[in-house]
C-alpha cells in the first residue's frame, strides 16, 4: 500500500518532471530545470555529522570548530555545483538501434554529446530496475551509452523512460533528470523452436533442389554473400583474379522451384502468433540455405528473392503484422 | 542504491588509511600509550590487508575488539563521556572501521570519523600550527571521499580537486563563521576534565608565591587602551584582596560580589580600555585601580574587587572603564575595617613596639602614622631581590630589621602589618603592575612576571589610599619594570631580560600574531559578532538579522560561483554576433533571416525586397545589403578569416541603415 502510494508520487513527479510529451525531439538537452538534486543518503550522514560538529563546537566554545563546520558546509554547497555542473546541458541524441528477436535484449544506442570543455564523470544511465551503464565522456567529446531492455513482445519498442544519475565528485548529493528520446527497436517474432520442414510447393520441385541443387542451369555470376551456400562459390573466377571479390554462381534453376512461405498453408490449429513464429523460423532457414523465398501472408506478399534485403523486409512485416503501425 | 553496496578498492583504502593516520597522529599526546600503540597495530593491520589483499578479519572478532576498547577507555577514565575518554574511543571506532572496509558505505563513515576527530585536537587546542594541520588533514580526508566515489584519478589529481573545492568553499566559511548566530556555550554541562590547572595569582599569598610567578614569561593578560598608554606607576592592576592573616598567610575573605555598581565617586579623568584576560581558573577580573564599570556578568565585592559569575575557563575580554583618582570607601563598614586591624596575638615583637610607639605619638592620625611608616621603609635600606634568605616565625621583624633583603610580597606584607600594629587599618592587594606594550600591535601585554603585591591603608576622610611600599625602595620596580629593580646576577625569565633585543623583537612580532588569532578567530564570540555588525551598520543585530544577511550573502556567493562554474566557454564568433545584429534589424523592417537561409542568398532576396513602396530607401541599400552578407560569409565560410575584414564587417553593419 504505501509502497505502490510512493510509486504514484514517484510516477507524478516524474511526469511533472518531463514536462514535455514523450518522444521527445533531438538533440534533448539537458536545461537547467530539468536537472534535480537532492542529497544522497552519505549527504544525509553528511549533514548530520556536521549538526554533531556544530554541537560540540558550540558546547565547548570553539572557535576553530564553528570554523570546520563551515568549511565542511561550503564543501557541501560546492559539492551540489559540481554534482549539477556534471550533468547539466548534456545533449543526448538517440543513436542505432539493430532490430533483435522477442525474448532477445534490445540494445538502445544513445549518442551522448558534451559540448563543455571539462570532462564529465560517472554518469549513470539506467532504464527503472535495470543495472545502470556508466559512462565518462571527454572534454567537447561524444560517446556512446548502449542501453538494454528486455524485448518481449513483437513489434516496435520504444526506449523506455531513462533516468540519467550522477553523484560525482564527492557522492554526497546526486544529480538527476529523465529522458525520453525518439528512439525505437523493432523487435522480431520469436522463431519457433521446433518447426514442419519448409513447405517446398509440389513434389517434383522438392525432389530436383533436394538432389540437383549443381544440375540447374548456370545464369550467371554475382557478388558473393555471407548466406550464399560455399559450394556456390566461383572459385574459378575467383583464382583468375586474385584479388578481387568471391563470385557466387546463380543458377536459373530456382527461379522454377519456388519456396513460398504461406500464412495459409499452416494447420488452422495454429494461432495468428504461433504461425509468425514458424514463418520467422522458415525465413531464417531459408535464407540460411541461401534460397530464395517469397512470402505470403493475408495483408502483405512478397515476391521470391534471396540475400539480407529480402529477410529483412519479410522479418520487419512479420514484426509489424497486423499492428497497424506499418 | 546499489553504488554504496560496491566493494572498497585497494586505492580507495590506501586513501582511508592515510586520512586516518593525518586526523589521528596530531592526537597521540592526548589518548593513553596502549591505544596509540593499538591504533598502530590496526593501522599496520590495515596496510597489510591492503597490500597482500587479505581477507578481512570476521565480523565478531571486530565486535569483540570494539568491546575491549570500550572497556579499555572506561577503565582508562572511569567514564565514557567527557572530552579525553571521548576522543579515546573516537581513536577506537576509527581504528577498527579501517578493519572493517567492505563497501563505500564505510568509506564515507571512516571520513566522517576523520572529520570528527580533527573537532578533537580544537578540544585541546586551537592554535594556528593546530589550523594550518587540520587544514592538512581536511584537505585529505576530502580527497579520501573524492577517491571513495570515484578512485580512477592519480592521487595528485584528488588532492588538487579536494584543495580546489575546499577553496570554493572559503567564502561560504567566512560568512558562515562572521554572521551565523553564535551562541554561549556551553548547551550542557562540561566535564570537569575540560580544565586542566592553569598558573596565576592564588588567593592566598606566602612568602615566596609571588617570587615564584617571577619566573614565569606566561602572558596573563592583554590590553588596549582607547587614548594614550598611562604611565607605567599607574598601572596597577588589581587583583584579589587580601584582608585575613594567619600569622604567616594572608587571605582573600570576600569571594562574592556586593556590589552591582561601583560604590564611589567617579572623579577625575577615566581610562577607557579592553582586556583580553588569560583562563585563570579563578573567579576574580583583573582590572585597573579603580574600577569604574563591571564587566557582563560581574560584580564588585566590598573591597572592590570585580568578581566573574563563573571562574575564568576560557579567555575573555571586557571593556573598562577605570578612575585612577576616585578614592574608595571614604565611609567603610566597621566591620571591615575592623577585618584590617586584625593581627594575630603574638610575633614580630620589634613592629608591633614600634607600631604601639606610633600610636602613642600620633593617636588618630593616620596620615602621620603613614608617613611615619614609609619613613621607616626608607630608613632601613630594604633591598629588592628574587632570592630572600629564609624567615623564622617572626617574619616581619626578621625582614625589617635583620635580613633586609625581600621581594614585593615581604614588603607588603610588612607595611600592612606595621600599620596594623599602629591602630591603622590596611591590607594587602594582590595583582599586576605595569606590563609591556608591544610595538607591533600596539597592546599592553602583562605577563605572570609582573604579578606585585601593594597595601591599601584606610584614613578617615580619604578612604582607602593606595601605597606601595616596594616603590619606596626600588621605585625602578614601579617606574620602569621589575627586570630593572632586581639586583644584577639573579635568574630572570627571558622576556623580562634587556638583552638579546632581536629575540625579544620576534617574539613581540610572533605575540602579536598569536594575539590577533586570539581576538579575531578564536576569541568571535556573540559579543565580538554584535559589535562588529554593529559597525558594519547592522542596527542592533539579532539572530533574524544575521540570518537574513547570512542568506543574502551566501546566495551571492552561490550565484557568483555557479556563473563561474556553469560558465560557457563556447564563445560566440565575432562575426556572427555582428551578422544577428544585422539580421535583427532588418527583421524590425519585416525581413527575417531564415536560419537555414545562406547569407548571399538572404542578402538577394533582401535587396530586392522593399515592402513599403512609400518609404524612401537609401539609394544604395541594395549594394550595402550585398556588400555586408559577402564580408560575413568571407568571414565565416571563407579561409583564413582577416581581421581587417571584421573591423569593416562591423563598421558596414554600424553605418546601415535598414
């Protein structure tokens, strides 16, 4: 009860805080009222050790005591400029976001930019409960704070709400503010563990790629890709050249034996998530094998082809199937 | 949070260790031997876990050790409480937290500790060696807290980071320390062991008491005078007197005051000064003969005498106001006055046969039993000494009449018995006569070697009239000082020699500063506060006031070193400065720059742009326009911009007129 009481005023406050409506626009810079302060629990220990300080310096008159106690008070006061001073006016632009798999960690690339000749130590970027990624960024320097977040659902994610922390130099009193940048991963189905073999269409098809995969008729050449099988590979016109670029050999052949990934082809019995993630597993077979593959689903079709282009456009309408936010 | 849950690195306590050794070695001459030499075992203990990366010692052993230290010091005192035993166990704690480093949370408490234990050497002493170590040890401990949040940076660069940020903070110090509201201590009660035995005058005085205060160069008090210097024979600074004798001592009867105000008339011109007295752990002030005002907290007993409230601890300081010409006590209680009649029944035959022929001579004149007194004093050649032979039991005869030879208590002593013996009431005053003004700061300084010893002698119709029946024999003890009236040969403290002038220059210059940190650092009090707010103007200064100016003051430090610390260094170009003042202005004519907008093309789209077809241009606006957008993107786009470019760039945007 008063736990989820100090979760809604923590809540309140950070929504007062923002201010402005997330995503926010880049660069965010981190103005002056939008950088809270507070004491940190040694700042609370602090302060009470000099009230004792105090005390005992007026209980025995002693004018050196008075003395300590306000220096080491003025050093508190410093401490919060210093605190501020380390977080304030930082720009922070969202930067790459590689697309990652359900149940994978999205990795949030925030570019973090400088602009003051002074150094900035030990900032704490964190997203709620996760552990913070710390950071130090160079006099007029950017740097890179890669954030992860828990990816569990399809779709687009958007970067959770971050909370930017310092405490240096002297850890007495921390300096905060939250940020939300427009900053968005796009998260793939889950492949499904266990998946029917790819659904080659007809028997005849099947049987020919299965035994006759050299046998087709030679095309052409082109540049060589990281999923292209290596028994493709044009080592003969690679060893004519030596330094040039691995070929592999295209074969007429697979334009005739076409793999469609259906949505209907799958047993009724299958749910609309469950069918995606069998597809997802599908594609990343295929494309494995270096086939070519086309896609159809009840919104979306795309024509047979191979390479990263074409896994990526299927993966990212699998992603985005039937979010509306395509 | 998870942060203070992190395990303290090996720097982090290197750093520990040598914040602790910086704030615990100045305390060595205050704690018991045993606990400096187990301070030092858990010191080494702490380097040698550090060094071979030891595991730490278990939780209850570190108990354990607490108990025995605390058990330790209890039996050391017989208390726990108090400053010594307090300071004792601070050394234990902080010792036994080194062994005890586990995460940054202990870190910090070690520093605190730190901190604390440099409050512990003020508790003893507050000297500017005292200041200048623990700005030492501050400065440390404060690179211990930077390292223990952040222990990448070289040492060297902590300990300029802790010195750069504790600079910062003097200003907030100064103020602090001029305008918070001070307040008397102390809140409660001190333990006795606060005080520790001070010289000074007693209030009893023997044969040799005095003589033995000679030796001592310990400075008793200071003064500053409003106008001149009196002359050196009228200071004489009144301290307990001393009625009662007991045949071999005599006493201070009066320990309390009667007297809320001086009881005589204020004649004659007043000498106005401040005295900054020494602790004496007595109740009397010392003040010059007469007193005419009462310190705070003070009041006068029946012989005259400012008493304090409470005994004299700490150093302070009073203004006074003294009438050396008011004459006292013109009509004395009989009671008193038969207080300074009083001898014992028997000794010194040969003063009181002469006292008795007096009386029969003069009957009740007073003033010619005085005179006839120091007649006496004259004829028999006394002599002025340090070192007297020893008296028998009829010390007044045996000094008078056989050995001659005294120093200012014998003499004293004598008068006020002779006169005593003659029907005449008198009595002893203790004190300080004259003192030394030191040229560097222009204040007289009384040292325990000026403490004297004089009479007062009571006649009707004059009151109480002082004589010094030391002056009649060796007026140089009055006149110059009592280095001058001792015979030549004879041990005298340093500062009261002649020789060695250089030596005794740079101790005037070294007293002076001790002097100055006395009245302005240590001796601040809510008094001091008051009267120098007063003089800056702050009409009778209270605790709002001062808060209220406090803040004010702070908050303009505050604003003063955020712009400095926020300070952008990203200056603007020159250039561009001068290009959005042209901009503004032709922004007001209603053609705005747009940011993405590139200069020559603004300045095309400008020059042919004339909204108001009624207002007359200047005819070459269109060329201005051209020529100033050209000047600035030669500046700004252009390689190796000119100088000469940018005087004409500003000069063009000067002269323009939109």
């Amino acid at each position: 009860m008063l736990l989820s009481l100090r979760s809604r005023i923590h809540e309140t406050f950070v929504r007062w805080a923002l201010r402005v409506r997330p995503p926010e626009m880049a660069p965010i810079v981190l103005v002056q009222r939008r950088v809270y302060v507070l004491p940190t629990r040694a700042g609370l220990a602090y302060a009470a050790a000099l009230g004792v300080i105090l005390l005992g310096a007026m209980n025995y008159n002693l004018s050196l005591g008075h003395a300590l106690v306000f220096l080491l008070a003025g050093l508190g006061i410093v401490a919060i400029l210093h605190t501020f001073r380390n977080l304030v006016m930082l720009s922070i632009s969202p930067g790459r976001c590689t697309p990652v798999f359900a149940d994978d960690l999205a990795q949030f690339n925030l570019v973090l930019e400088n602009q003051r000749p002074d150094a900035r130590t030990s900032l704490r970027l964190f997203v709620a409960d996760e552990d913070p990624v710390e950071v130090d960024i160079a006099p007029s320097a950017k740097t890179i704070a890669p954030i992860k977040v828990a990816a569990r659902r399809r779709g687009w994610l958007p970067i959770p709400r971050i909370t930017i922390e310092t405490t240096w130099p002297l850890g007495l009193v921390r300096a905060w503010s939250y940020a939300v940048p427009d900053l968005n991963c796009l998260v793939y189905p889950k492949p499904a563990a266990k998946a029917p073999p790819l659904p080659w269409q007809g028997e005849s098809a099947r049987g020919s790629t299965r035994d006759g995969r050299g046998t087709d008729d030679f095309s052409g050449l082109r540049a060589h890709q990281v999923a292209d099988p290596p028994r493709h590979v044009a080592w003969k016109a690679v060893a004519r050249q030596q330094d040039g670029p691995l070929l592999t050999k295209l074969f007429s052949g697979a334009t005739t034996q076409e793999l469609w990934l259906d949505w209907d082809a799958l047993p009724n019995s299958m749910d609309s998530e469950q069918r995606l993630s069998v597809l997802t597993r599908w594609m990343l077979d295929a494309d494995s094998a270096g086939l070519a593959w086309g896609l159809r689903l009840p919104s979306i079709r795309l024509e047979p082809d191979n390479g990263p282009a074409q896994l990526a456009a299927g993966l990212r309408a699998m992603a985005l199937y039937g979010n509306g936010a395509q | 949070m998870a942060r203070s849950n992190r395990p303290v690195s090996r720097r982090q306590a290197w750093w520990l260790l040598a914040s602790a050794l910086a704030a615990s070695l100045p305390l060595i001459p205050q704690i018991p031997t045993w606990l400096v030499f187990a301070a030092g075992c858990a010191f080494a203990l702490r380097a040698a876990l550090t060094w071979r990366q030891w595991h730490l010692p278990p939780r209850w052993l570190l108990v354990l050790l607490v108990i025995a230290g605390t058990v330790g010091v209890f039996l050391q005192y017989r208390t726990i409480m108090g400053r010594t035993p307090g300071i004792a166990l601070l050394v234990v704690f902080l010792a036994l937290k080194l062994l005890e480093l586990r995460a940054a949370r202990d870190a910090v408490a070690t520093a605190l500790l730190c901190y604390f234990l440099v409050l512990g050497q003020f508790l003893f002493t507050q000297t500017i060696p005292t200041a200048l170590l623990a700005a030492l040890t501050i400065v440390v401990t404060t690179a211990t807290l930077l390292a223990a949040a952040d222990d990448r940076p070289h040492p060297q660069l902590q300990l300029r980071r802790s010195g750069l940020m504790l600079a910062q903070a003097l200003p907030f110090m100064l103020l602090m320390f001029l305008l918070f509201p001070r307040v008397e201590g102390p809140l409660w009660g001190l333990p006795q062991d606060r005080f520790s035995a001070v010289s000074g005058l007693s209030d009893s005085m023997s044969p040799g008491s005095i003589a033995q205060l000679s030796q001592s160069d310990a400075i008793a008090f200071r003064v500053q005078f409003k106008g001149d210097v009196p002359p050196q024979s009228q200071l004489y600074w009144r301290g307990p007197v001393m009625p009662a004798f007991d045949g071999r001592s005599w006493r201070v009867t009066k320990k309390r005051g009667t007297y809320s105000k001086v009881p005589y008339k204020e004649i004659g011109t007043p000498v106005d000064y401040e005295l900054t007295l020494e602790p004496h752990g007595q109740f009397w002030l010392f003040a010059l003969e007469l007193p005419g005002t009462l310190p705070p907290e003070s009041s006068l007993t029946s012989d005259y005498q400012p008493v304090a409230r409470q005994a004299v601890r700490n150093r302070m300081r009073y203004t006074q106001r003294a009438w050396p010409d008011a004459s006292a006590g013109i009509d004395e209680s009989p009671s008193i006055l038969e207080e300074a009649l009083a001898l014992p029944a028997n000794g010194n035959p040969r003063t009181r046969a002469i006292g008795a022929g007096w009386r029969a001579q003069h009957g009740d004149d007073s003033a010619a039993i005085l005179a006839a007194a120091e007649n006496l004093f004259l004829q028999q050649l006394l002599i002025y000494t340090l070192n007297p032979p020893l008296m028998g039991a009829d010390m007044v005869d045996d000094f008078l009449f056989d050995s001659k030879r005294g120093f200012c208590e014998h003499f004293a002593a004598a008068f006020v018995y002779v006169l005593r013996s003659a029907g005449v009431p008198a009595r002893v005053v203790a004190g300080y006569q004259g003192g030394e003004v030191n040229p560097v700061d222009g204040y007289l300084v009384v040292r325990q070697y000026d403490a004297h010893a004089w009479t007062e002698a009571w006649i009707a119709g004059r009151g109480w009239v002082r004589i010094d029946p030391t002056a009649i024999s060796a007026p140089s003890r009055i006149n110059s000082n009592f280095a001058a009236a001792v015979p030549a040969g004879e041990t005298l403290p340093f500062l009261a020699r002649g020789d060695l002038a250089w030596l005794k220059e740079l101790r005037n210059r070294l007293d002076a500063v001790t002097n100055g940190w006395n009245q302005w650092v240590l001796g601040y009090n809510p008094q001091r506060q008051r009267d120098l707010l007063a003089s800056l103007g702050l009409k009778e200064p209270d605790w709002r006031s001062m808060t209220a100016a406090l803040s004010v003051l702070c908050g303009g430090v505050l604003l003063g070193l955020t712009a400095w610390i926020l300070r952008n260094r990203l200056r603007v170009d020159p250039a561009l400065a001068a290009w959005r003042r042209f901009t503004a202005r032709m922004a007001k004519r209603g053609i705005a720059w747009r940011p993405w907008e590139g200069p020559l093309d603004f300045a095309e789209r400008a020059a042919t742009y004339a909204p108001d077809r009624a207002a007359t241009y200047a005819p070459d606006r269109a060329g201005s326009i051209r020529e100033i957008a050209g000047l600035y993107a030669r500046l700004r786009y252009g390689p190796a911009p000119d100088a000469t470019d940018l005087k004409l760039l500003k000069a063009k945007i000067a002269a323009f007129t939109p």
